[in-house]
C-alpha cells in the first residue's frame, strides 16, 4: 500500500510542488498530511475525473525549540510562495497549549511528528507525506494505511472526543463526498 500512495502522491503535480514548497522551508521533521493525502486516495480510488480541491493543506512539523511564533512565520512563507493555497502549519512539539488555550482540555506534550500525526480524529486521515533530501517521497503513518486504501472511517479516540468525530463526519461531508466509503459510528 505505501508504494500505491507514493505513485498516487508522485502523479499528482500539485500536491508535489507543494511538497516541495515545504521542502525549501528546511524544517528536520515535517509532513504535509490529513485532508490533501486522504482526499487524492480517495478521489482517485472513487474514480474522480477531477480531483478534490484542496481546502486547505495541513503542513506540520516537530520542532521543541521552536518559538510560538514560528508557526506564522512559517505560513507567511507558504503564503508568499504561493497564496492561491490556504495553508494551516502547526508545531506538534506545541499542539499541547493549542488543545489548552483552544478547547480547555489538558493533554500530555507530544515527543515526534509520528506520535503527533497518530492523535488525528480518524484514522483514514493519520497519515503524512514528506520529501527527503533525495526528494524520494516517505510516508508517516503510524496506524498504518489499511483504513484510508480500505475506504473506511473510524474514530481514533487518542486526543478526539466522539463528539468531534461525529461533527467532522458532518462538516467534512465524508459520506456525501466519497458514496463508497464505510463509516464506522462512534
């Protein structure tokens, strides 16, 4: 499955060129993951014509020295690179305070990228792609892939409430969207 999602990452020319964007930032340990790699799976395993548009592209990274206000320096970057892209970067190594300031909900610091991506609501979107400095395309997936090639929804109640799954089931429109998907209630 992960060479099926190499291919399926290195024909599409956009999603490269924004890898590449990324690339030039020279952050050790980051990903372009979520919403832009689930969707081209699934588009393309949906037999789309044309693909998703990317509603936003989620660049994360792990950084623990990096300062609060790197992640918006990082997105003016992005932004100046290329603004037709709604770009969201998020340090992993601070996502702690987000969770806090944000939702008032106390959770430990995260210690990777890997561990970082592993939170994410469903298990289909905790999944990241990344270029080396060969440019070869890795993938980050530390569930595994079986979920997102198998069309299948489940919640992952890491860090995600049941409530938070079931509202991106709705926001997100999953079942509208991709008819051959398998939702697993929460």
């Amino acid at each position: 499955m992960e060479s099926h999602l190499i291919g399926m990452i290195r024909s599409s020319s956009e999603l490269m060129e924004m890898l590449d964007e990324v690339k030039r930032l020279k952050l050790k340990s980051w990903c372009i993951g979520a919403g832009a790699v689930r969707s081209l799976v699934w588009d393309q395993l949906h037999g789309f014509a044309t693909p998703s548009y990317y509603n936003d592209v989620d660049v994360v990274y792990y950084d623990d020295l990096a300062s609060p206000e790197q992640d918006l320096e990082l997105l003016n970057r992005l932004r100046s690179c290329r603004p037709s892209v709604r770009w969201e970067v998020t340090n992993q190594a601070s996502i702690h305070h987000w969770f806090l300031n944000q939702h008032l909900q106390v959770v430990p610091p995260l210690h990777s990228l890997a561990e970082g991506i592993a939170t994410w609501p469903e298990y289909a979107t905790c999944v990241g792609v990344t270029l080396d400095s060969e440019n070869s395309v890795k993938v980050i997936a530390p569930h595994g892939l079986e979920d997102l090639f198998q069309l299948r929804i489940r919640h992952n109640p890491i860090r995600a409430s049941a409530a938070v799954f079931n509202e991106r089931l709705i926001s997100k429109r999953f079942a509208e969207r991709w008819p051959k998907l398998s939702i697993i209630p929460s």
